[in-house]
C-alpha cells in the first residue's frame, strides 16, 4: 500500500526559528526582550520588524543580518519540543518531505541542520521565496508532488495548499496567526498534530 506524501515546514514547526531569533537580537541590539514579547498579535510580515520599532530597536537590528547568522551556522538553532518524535511516528505512516520558502541561499545550511537535527534521509524542497518573489508557492509544489496534507505556521502557505485542493494543518501558537484559514485546522504543538492525524488517518 502506497503511503499518503505530507509535507512539513521547518522554521517555527520542526526548528524554533522564533527563538532563535529572540536570542539573535537580545545578543545583537543589548535589549533582553522575553518570549511573551514575540507572542504579540500582528501581521507574519515583517513582524519582527514591528516588535523591534515597538522596543525601540529597530536601528540596531536587521533581518538580513539573522540570514547572514544562518547561512555561516544553523545549528545552534534548536529543534521545537516534539518535533524529533513526531516525524519518527509521521514517517511509519507517511511518507514526509520538508518543504520550506527559505533563501535558497540557505540550502546548504539547511540540509545540514536536517541532517544533524532529524537525521538524514528526508527530502527537502524550497518554494517561492516571498522577499525574492521567484520559485512555486508551496500549494503549487504540494500539487505537483502528489502532497495531500501541508503542516506550516504561516496562514499564507496554508491558504495556497487549500487553494490547490491541498489539506492544510496551520502549526503552532503564534502572534501572526490573526485568523486561520477556512479548511484549515488549528494545531497549537506536536501532541495535537499527531492526535489529529491519528483520527484523520481512522
């Protein structure tokens, strides 16, 4: 029996990007903003951007700057709470692919984050880079790879799965998720992803 294809982001989903970054500008800008300050509702662009006007710090950080950080080391990023477990479990399931709209700049580091966070053998995928503005949405990749479920943390990706007949769980508990997306479903961690699939798959 030919195993369902899922696909699974990886900044804020499997790698705690968000805290990575908190850690990134504390360091850089002399501030010591706390998590509860990158949980403040708001738009996924540019969001850090407005927590940083909103301390009064945006002078002294850039977002270019973290990439930069990125593409020199990705490995002191650290791995969400669960998500080492869950894509074991997924994969005895599914058969998983990691599809992520990163800076193909960052291919490189981002296989070897992969690699030495989630051991090898998962495909990776790079989708249209919003800020590049080239490359296939998500949706239009997971139609074309014969996806049927996308996990991401951004409602716009999720939107273009469902736009292209493609199920969509939107990940996490986030200050960007303003809304969720008709057709989505909401699951806040890795305990209520793997529970919801658990009953999808029945």
């Amino acid at each position: 029996m030919t195993k369902q294809k899922i696909a699974i982001d990886i900044d804020d989903v499997l790698a705690d990007s968000n805290e990575a970054m908190r850690l990134w500008a504390n360091k850089v800008s002399g501030v010591e903003l706390a998590q509860e300050h990158y949980q403040v509702p708001g738009e996924y662009w540019s969001y850090y951007e407005r927590i940083w006007a909103t301390h009064g710090v945006e002078d002294r950080l850039n977002f270019d700057d973290f990439e930069a950080e990125l593409l020199k080391d990705q490995t002191n990023v650290p791995l969400l709470a669960g998500a080492s477990f869950a894509i074991k479990e997924l994969q005895k399931k599914y058969t998983v692919i990691l599809l992520t709209s990163r800076n193909p700049a960052l291919e490189e580091g981002t296989k070897n984050w992969v690699d030495t966070h989630m051991g090898g053998g998962i495909e990776l995928y790079f989708a249209k880079n919003m800020r590049m503005n080239a490359g296939k949405s998500k949706g239009e990749l997971c139609k074309e790879m014969g996806v049927s479920l996308l996990i991401d943390d951004n409602i716009d990706h999720c939107q273009s799965a469902l736009d292209n007949g493609i199920d969509a769980v939107l990940f996490g508990d986030y200050g960007w998720h303003h809304s969720v997306p008709e057709g989505a479903v909401n699951c806040k961690d890795w305990p209520a992803t793997l529970e919801y699939l658990d009953g999808r798959s029945k």
